[in-house]
C-alpha cells in the first residue's frame, strides 16, 4: 500500500511504499498519530484500514472512487501521485466520501450479494437448456423448466447422447444451486429478523417487494436517515436520470454507474412484481405507457417504489396502495 502524510502546512511527512499489514501501518504513522485522519478510496480493499481506525480511534474517510476527478484526470497516475493527490484532496475538504458501512452488517450484505450471484448463474444454466433446445428446433417444454417437476425426464427429449449429457449437468448444477440458495435465504431471514426486524416487516406490506427484494433493500439501504432527501436516495438507487448541461443545453445524461447497482436491480424486479395480481397497479402503468411508453412506464414506477420505500422507512409505515396509486 502506498501511503503520504501531510502535514496542517502541506508538506510531505511520509510518502511510501510499503506492506500492506496492520502493524507495519501503525508504526509508519505512529510519530504523526495526533489529529491524524486517514482517507482511503473506495476500492474492495478498504473494509479492513477502516476497521483498523476504528479500533485504535483515528478518523477514517472513504473517498468516492467515481468522484474523485483529480486523481482520475491526472497525467501522470500511478500509486505514488494518487496517495499524495488523496491526501491533498483531505487536507483542502474536496475529498467525496462515500459510505463507511457498519462491520457489523457488512457480512450479511455480503450474503445478499452472494446470493443475488448465485441465482444468476443458475438462470445462465435454464437459458443454455432453452437455448439449446432451440438449436435442435424441438417442441417447446410448455411449463416453466424453473421449477424442480417440471425438469423431470426433461434430458431425454434429446437424441445425442452428448447433447443429453449437457442438459443433464445443467440439471444437476440448477438443483445444486436451488439447495444453496434456499439455505442461504434461510441464513440471511435469520439474521435480518435480529438485525431491524421492523424495517424488514414495512419493506414486506409493499406490493411487489417479496422476501428476497426486502432483504437486499433491507442491507442496501442501512438506514435510511443518512439520505438528506428522497431525490438524494432515488439517486443513489440510480433511479432518476442526471442531466448533462452546459450554457442552457442539455448534451445528454452522466453518471450512469453512480450509486448502487443493487438497489437499482430491486427497484427495476419490484416494479414489475408490482403488476402481478394487481389490477389497480396495471391501469395506473396503462395510464404511464399512453404517455411516457412501455419502457418509461416501468422506469417511473420503478422510481416511485423508491419514493414510497423512502418515506415508508423514514415514517415508519406500512405501504398504503390508495396513497400511492393517488400520488
């Protein structure tokens, strides 16, 4: 880890290189402890220096790797310049920080995440079994290959034997990840009803957002008074557009990749989970879709679940349908 201490004047105390260790860190810094505070940028690697300020009482800064231009913009960039332009940025307040998320809850988003990954693969696998049996132009299955009963005998519509074996390790590997899954799900339940039972329960009495899309918001989110704003959380959850303007003209939209990926994939399931079942939601997207189109409809409903979830966790309340079919 490359490392630089400036001083209150500007000047440069330490500018290293060295091991990335604990101890070796703290002996670095130790004649530069007093008023010292340490800013890192958010890359996988910082979960373990914050941790380590945290226990020996120094402030820890997290600087927002998307936004911070000066590094990124550099001539020159390598290790070395980006320590000095970090700690630059520090001393003068233009460091953007990000999030310092709680240790004690990073393990169980860790999990949802996980999970979130597991289930793709295992969609990857039931797309390479339709796909392939497009390929051989065969009839189509006619129910939902998804579920465990509807894969039986499933291999044997098949005649090469190579082929078959294919569908029959993508069989195996889905039922593989379906027990995984489903005892990770059960992990994570477990945890998230100690962690903020009453979240977890309003996040549940809203249409659409089933047990899997609550626990993601759930340990997306943390808590929801770190959002100054419901535009400052629809944003995070990258559900508004960011214009690009300059001398009055808009030159497109920006910053597509800030904010939480995550939360924006919830967002996007639980509007169109909204509709299942849900007469009232499906006129109110006919209504969008006569203005706006089909796409749009569902981005806008996307954005107002992120609205109702905000004010929802903020308030405390259940989901009101009539509330939020009226708004």
């Amino acid at each position: 880890m490359y490392i630089c201490v400036l001083d209150q004047a500007g000047e440069i105390l330490v500018h290293c290189n060295l091991n990335t260790s604990p101890d070796e860190f703290l002996k670095t810094v130790a004649p530069c402890r007093e008023d010292l505070v340490v800013a890192c940028e958010c890359i996988f690697c910082w979960y373990w220096l914050a941790d380590l300020c945290a226990k020996e009482g120094i402030p820890f800064v997290l600087g927002h790797a998307l936004y911070m231009k000066a590094i990124h913009g550099a001539k020159v960039k390598n290790d070395r310049v980006d320590a000095y332009k970090i700690a630059t940025l520090l001393k003068f307040g233009l460091l953007a920080q990000g999030y310092v998320y709680p240790p004690r809850l990073r393990g169980s988003r860790g999990l949802t995440r996980r999970r979130t990954y597991l289930a793709r693969k295992r969609a990857d696998l039931l797309s390479h079994i339709q796909n392939t049996n497009s390929q051989y132009n065969l009839p189509e299955f006619g129910k939902k290959i998804a579920h465990k009963m509807h894969r039986q005998g499933l291999a044997e519509q098949f005649a090469d034997p190579s082929v078959r074996r294919s569908i029959e390790l993508d069989i195996e590997l889905i039922d593989h990840y379906d027990r995984l899954i489903d005892k990770l799900q059960d992990d994570i339940l477990r945890t998230a009803r100690v962690d903020d039972p009453q979240a977890l329960h309003i996040l549940r009495t809203a249409h659409g957002i089933g047990q899997v899309l609550s626990l993601t918001i759930l340990y997306e989110i943390h808590d929801i008074h770190r959002f100054p704003s419901v535009g400052d959380f629809t944003s995070y959850a990258r559900l508004v557009k960011c214009a690009r303007e300059s001398a009055g003209k808009r030159q497109g939209s920006s910053g597509k990749k800030i904010g939480n990926v995550h939360l924006k994939w919830a967002f996007s399931e639980a509007a169109v989970l909204f509709l299942r079942a849900n007469p009232e939601g499906l006129k109110y997207k006919q209504r969008l879709e006569k203005k706006h189109g089909k796409t749009k409809a569902l981005s806008i409903l996307a954005h107002k679940l992120g609205r109702a979830v905000y004010y929802m966790l903020l308030r405390g309340k259940a989901f009101d349908m009539k509330k939020f079919l009226a708004a």
